[in-house]
C-alpha cells in the first residue's frame, strides 16, 4: 500500500513537472477519468479539450475547468517517467489482492473463539460515508470476530485493516502474556517511562520502541481528530493541552488499554461506560462557567 502511495506521489510529480495541474482539480488521478486522461497523452494526444471530454459524468468539475488544468509543456524526460508511473502502479492492486486472499485463507485456519452463528457480528459502527480505498477485499471483520470473539472496529478510530495489523503484530492470545493492562502498554512504548532520580521525576518521556502494533495504534488514534463522540472530545483536549504529538501517544494509549481490556475478558466493546465520563466531564465544565460567571456578577441562561 505504501510503494503504490509512493508511486502516485510521483506521478503527481511526473504531471507537475509537465506544467499539468490535473491532480489539483480532480481528487483521484488514478481513477477512471485520471486513468483515461493519462491513456489519451501518452498515446500523444495532446489538446486540452479534447482530453477533458474523457471525463467521467460522475467527475465534479466542468469540462472547462479540466481543460485549463491540463495546458502543458509536454518535455520529453518527463513523459517518460509519467509513461513508467500508470504501468508500475497497475502492479500493485495485483499485489494486494495476492495478499488479502493470504491474510484471508490464514485467517481461515485459526480456530473459532465465538460461534458467529449464535453470536452473530454486531452492527458496523458507520464512521465514514464510503468505504475506505485501503479497507480488505474480503469480509475481515467478520473473520476476526470468529477468531477474536471480540468485534474490535467498534472502538473508535479502529477500521478493518488496523485491527489485521493488530492480529498479525500480537495473535488472538497476547493478553494472556501481559498482567494488566500497563504492561501492555509499557511493552508498547506508549506509557510515560518516568526516570527518578533522587525521588524527583528527571523525564517522563515515552520509551524508543520499534513496533508496528504501537505505529497501527498512533494511526487510530489520528482517525479521531474529526470524530463527534466521547474520545473524539478527549483526542481535541488533549491536542489543544499537550499539543498534537503527545496527544496521539495518549489517545493510543487509551486504545492499548481497552484492547488489553477486551481480549483478557472477552467483552464486547460498551461505548456508555466512556460517555458516563464524558457526562461527567461536561457538568464539572459547566459548574466551572456558572462559577466564574456568578464571580464577575453574571448568571448564566441556557438557550432555548
């Protein structure tokens, strides 16, 4: 998934260099119309209109619009690399396909923890309007309820493909090697390594660990930076206190623990034991305002 990212950012690079702004106008130039667009130049097609009439009725720009982005200067070299760019990223959705169907027949081979016709998966806790470009190409969440017992995409921020990274990285039993859930997270390198020297806390800074399973973690705790629900709250506190680096270190702490939590006990994930929290946190804000305001000799009105 990486080396195709990479292979757009040099097409995008390839176009720019051309004097081409095409990937500024439409959002995916990999997709039918960017597809079609870059067929038609390579092939030496080389006017503006012609080449925006290959867009597709579902593109949002106007066909004017597409036009004046693709007024180039068409330098040889640089044709060259946007002719290698396509064919090198058609190589891998191949790839990745290979691969989903490994991860799936692997899958397949562990043992059930949950019979899925008793307990059948919970609802999909819809956190995007379409499903992501990077989601697997068969039905992971319901393997890795079968093998998990636990339906681990209904915690905030964590999709299909984080939670295969997860059972790839730490197996459907690592909490049974960890006591409690700080040596999960210690283990991850999320926690404050607090280094006392003469009883005083010298540094509390998280530890250098290499782990993809901590790396998979951080990335679900930055899907929470738009959330509407309690730990999308808490991630914003967090960013505007400790700033945006440290706030992604707790938040996937957070996520450790509750991972921890979950595959020890074998719970289903209960998003109200964290809402009660966030309740709570909301009355002691709003007892705050009453408080100043009734100092400075004001009282506060709800709106209707």
């Amino acid at each position: 998934m990486r080396a195709a990212a990479t292979c757009v950012h040099r097409l995008h690079k390839a176009l720019t260099q051309t004097n081409v702004q095409l990937q500024h106008v439409i959002a995916d130039v990999t997709g039918v119309t960017g597809l079609a667009i870059l067929e038609a130049i390579l092939t030496g097609q080389r006017d503006p209109v012609a080449l925006a009439q290959l867009k597709d009725g579902r593109i949002r720009p106007s066909t004017d619009t597409i036009a004046r982005s693709l007024r180039g200067d068409w330098p040889a070299e640089h044709l060259f690399t946007l002719r290698q760019c396509p064919d090198t990223w058609k190589h891998y959705p191949t790839q990745i396909t290979a691969c989903d169907e490994e991860s799936a027949r692997l899958l397949r081979a562990l043992d059930a923890k949950v019979n899925v016709a008793a307990q059948p998966l919970p609802a999909r806790t819809r956190t995007h309007r379409t499903p992501q470009k990077n989601e697997p190409r068969f039905a992971a969440r319901q393997e890795l309820y079968r093998t998990w017992g636990v339906d681990l995409t209904q915690v905030p921020g964590i999709q299909s493909g984080t939670a295969l990274v997860l059972v790839g990285e730490l197996g459907p039993d690592f909490a049974e090697r960890f006591p409690s859930a700080k040596h999960f997270a210690s283990w991850l390198g999320v926690c404050p390594d607090n280094r006392i020297t003469g009883g005083k806390i010298m540094s509390s800074s998280t530890r250098n660990v290499t782990s993809r399973a901590a790396t998979a973690l951080r990335l679900a705790a930055q899907e929470l930076h738009k959330a509407q629900n309690c730990f999308g709250d808490l991630y914003r506190r967090w960013k505007a206190r400790l700033g945006t680096p440290k706030a992604i270190t707790a938040m996937a702490h957070k996520l450790a623990r509750i991972l921890w939590h979950l595959f020890k006990y074998r719970q289903a994930f209960n998003p109200e034991v964290f809402q009660n929290e966030a309740e709570k946190l909301k009355r002691k804000k709003l007892a705050r305002l009453h408080n100043t305001a009734a100092a400075l000799g004001f009282q506060l009105v709800p709106t209707q």
